[in-house]
C-alpha cells in the first residue's frame, strides 16, 4: 500500500491518519524534511492557515514542501490545507505564505460570520454511493480556478471541491464524518500515479 503522510505542524492529524488508514494506506505524521522524503503522498490537514504557514517556515519545511508539489508528489488539502495549496488568496494575511499546486484562487473563512461552521450534503464528482456529508468550519471556497482545475464539487453556488492532476483539494473535512470515500478517492488518485 501507498505511504501516506499527515503534515502535523498544526491541525486535525489524527483524524486523518485514522481516515488513511481506514482507506488502505499507510499512514503515518510529517513534521521534518527528512520524513517528508519518506512518503508517497501528502495529507494537508484543516487547522488554521496562518499558523501552519509560520511552522512551516519555522521547521525549515516551506521550501521542501514547495518542491515535492512541483514534483508531482500527490497532495490532498483541507481547509486549511485548501488555502495552502491556493496559488492565491483573497483575505489571507499579509506574510502568509502558501505553497500553491492548485491554479485558484482562494478566499478564506469565506462562508462569513453566520454560516461560521455548518454540515451539507455534497455531490462530489467521482465518488459513488450517494453525496458525501460536508463539515464546514470557518471554510475558505475556491473563487475561481484555471483552465486546467477541475471543479469536483460545489454549495450553494461556491466552488468546494478541486482537483488539478496530482493536487486535490475540499473546503469541507470529510475526515470528521468516519465517510472514509473521499480518502479512498485519494488514496486511488496515489495509486494511479505509482
Ligand atoms: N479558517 C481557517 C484558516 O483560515 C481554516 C479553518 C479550518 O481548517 N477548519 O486557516
């Protein structure tokens, strides 16, 4: 099975290691260069993006994160980890970096004050077996993307689901429902790519 890493500078990591796992992969956490040279894939989990940018700079992991996206490394984003695989932000803070892999643009905490977290269910492109359920807390959504971004799945009118290639992102963390779909449909995107 494929080695599976959980980016755990900041963020849900458990629940992620345990959806991997449950999706017959190997899953294991990621916090230094050295471990990130030893897995297949990468898992970028919700937590809070300005946080998670500033440990990556701190724990020297921008630059070889930066380079394992542009190599092709498979890469699935969280709300948190949506915004950091946006090439661009709207309303990110000033010095927050981003690694980017995804042509979109991201707005953060973007639902607003009174939909600050809230469940939907979600028709997602590619998976089967009826819509997934949503969870969505304070989540960014996908303004708009390039020409090579497929848009798997969409709220209210707002673009939630992503994918370019190798890089799949969600505004929603399907890692808190124990639905482990969206994780196998990773999962087979890391096969695929073996
Ligand atoms: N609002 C958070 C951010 O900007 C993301 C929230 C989440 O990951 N649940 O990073």
């Amino acid at each position: 099975p494929p080695v599976i890493g959980v980016l755990a500078l900041q963020g849900d990591v458990r629940e992620h290691l345990i959806a991997l796992a449950a999706a017959d992969a190997v899953a294991r956490p990621v916090r230094r260069p050295e471990e990130l040279a030893e897995v297949d894939a990468l898992v970028i989990p919700g937590g809070e993006s300005t946080t998670m940018s500033k440990l990556a700079v701190l724990f020297g992991m921008l630059e070889p994160l930066r380079e394992r996206v542009r190599g092709g490394m498979p890469v699935y984003g969280t709300c948190a980890g949506m915004i950091m695989l946006a090439d661009k932000l709207l309303d990110g803070r000033e010095d927050q970096e981003t690694l980017g892999g995804i042509d979109m643009i991201v707005r953060r905490n973007a639902f607003g004050r009174q939909n600050e977290s809230f469940e939907a269910s979600i028709d997602f492109a590619g998976i089967d077996g009826g819509p997934v359920e949503g969870v969505f807390i304070r989540a960014p959504w996908v303004e708009s993307v390039g020409a090579e971004v497929r848009v798997l799945a969409t709220y209210d009118g707002h673009t939630v689901a992503v994918r370019q290639g190798n890089v799949l992102a969600t505004s929603f963390h399907p890692e808190l429902t124990g639905d482990d779909r969206v994780h196998a449909y990773f999962v087979d995107m890391v096969r695929a790519g073996r």
